[in-house]
C-alpha cells in the first residue's frame, strides 16, 4: 500500500522530508506507520533499509543466537516448515544445494567425514550402499533392518560367539549379485567376515551351523 497524500494538521500533503538524509520525496517513499500522525515512518525508505543492514551488519552475533534460541524453543514448528518449504522448492533448493557443494566442495567433504567418523553406524550403511550401486544390485536394507538383524543375532557374531563390533554380512555375497535384505543378512564379526569373503555360505559355515543359520534367516 502507498499513500499519495495526506491530510495533516489541516494541510494537504503529497510530499514529506526525510528526517535522515534530508530529502523531500513523495509519500510512495516512505513505509506505513500506523502509529504516527501522519501515518508514515519519519525516514525514508532508503535510510530505513540502510538503517536495517546497518542494524544487522552491527548485530550478528546477536540475531544468530537469537535465531538459534527461537529455532532451538520451536523445534517441531521450525523443522515442519522447512521441510513445507522443502517440498514446495525442491528444485530450487536441489540446485542451491549442488552450488554450494560445487563451491565448497572440500568443507562440505570434511564435514561429511567428521559426521561419519561420529556415526559409524551410518558410515557402514553408506558403504554398503554404496558398494551395491558399484554392483548394480537395488539395496534396501535401512536401519530398522539392521536393528532386525542385529536383534535375530543377539548382537553376537553368528559364527564365533564374538560380542567385538559385529558386522552386517551379506549370506549370499554381494558380488554374485545378492542385495542385502533380512533374509540375507547375518551378524559376522569382523574377523570371521573377512574370512567369508566372497565365499559361498556352504564354503564357510559347517553343514550343521549353515542349517540352524538358514532356519534363522527364514522363519
Ligand atoms: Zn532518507
Ligand atoms: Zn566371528
């Protein structure tokens, strides 16, 4: 909305000085202000915007925290509506997302490494996925998977007994083409994985073992 003219102290006017730089403008210069007589703020568009970054240039450090408090107090409020604003700006935002990664390709690296450093968990996944697209196989495996079997397992290693970080291993390999699924998932230390390799379960486990192993994976 803008105010061409204003009535004001009984005169009309089409013009107003800014209170900052001075300089008569039309009334279309100057924001609304409903609280003041004349309805308009005393400074013109201009000086408000400098005045703003000025503000904000001088304030930072202030406006951050307090952006971070208010995201931090409305957490589920914040997080629904930039996930709105994802949904409704995909491309934008996939496109910002890859020119930010185009320019900061080496921060965005470290970053990822020292979030998988503090998740292995997750870092394992990654891997796996990845090494599943290198064989083309359409993997997916997600963590409540891998919670299932590590669960099937008692969080033990199903060849050895060891308790030491066990591994998601694929029963029958990934290189014969086999994506990792529940039923093809067993809990292998890292040793006994290693030792498996890409062989065939029938190479690595007993027959006995193989069979109780095969009832567990299908019920
Ligand atoms: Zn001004
Ligand atoms: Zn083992």
């Amino acid at each position: 909305m803008h105010i061409c003219i204003v009535v004001y102290a009984g005169l009309i006017m089409h013009t107003k000085i800014c209170a900052k730089c001075g300089v008569e403008q039309g009334l279309g210069g100057f924001s609304i202000d409903r609280s003041r007589k004349d309805m308009l703020y005393p400074i013109c568009r201009c000086c408000e915007s400098k005045r703003k970054k000025k503000y904000h240039r001088n304030n930072k450090e202030k406006t951050a925290k307090r952006c971070k408090r208010y995201r931090e107090n409305n957490k589920e409020k914040t997080s629904k509506r930039s996930k709105e604003y994802y949904e409704n700006n995909r491309e934008k935002e996939a496109k910002r997302n890859k020119k930010y990664y185009e320019n900061n390709k080496d921060k965005v690296a470290k970053r990822v490494k020292e979030y998988l450093k503090n998740h292995p968990e997750k870092n394992r996944m990654r891997n796996r996925k990845r090494r599943a697209m290198e064989k083309e196989v359409s993997e997916i495996y997600t963590a409540l998977d891998e919670a299932y079997t590590k669960d099937l397992f008692s969080h033990k290693c199903y060849n050895c007994g060891s308790k030491d970080n066990p591994h998601i291993d694929h029963h029958c390999s990934l290189s014969s083409g086999n994506a990792l699924t529940r039923t093809n998932a067993v809990l292998l230390c890292k040793p006994c994985n290693s030792s498996k390799g890409a062989k065939l379960p029938s190479q690595f486990y007993s027959p006995d073992k193989l069979k109780k192993l095969e009832a567990m994976l299908y019920p």
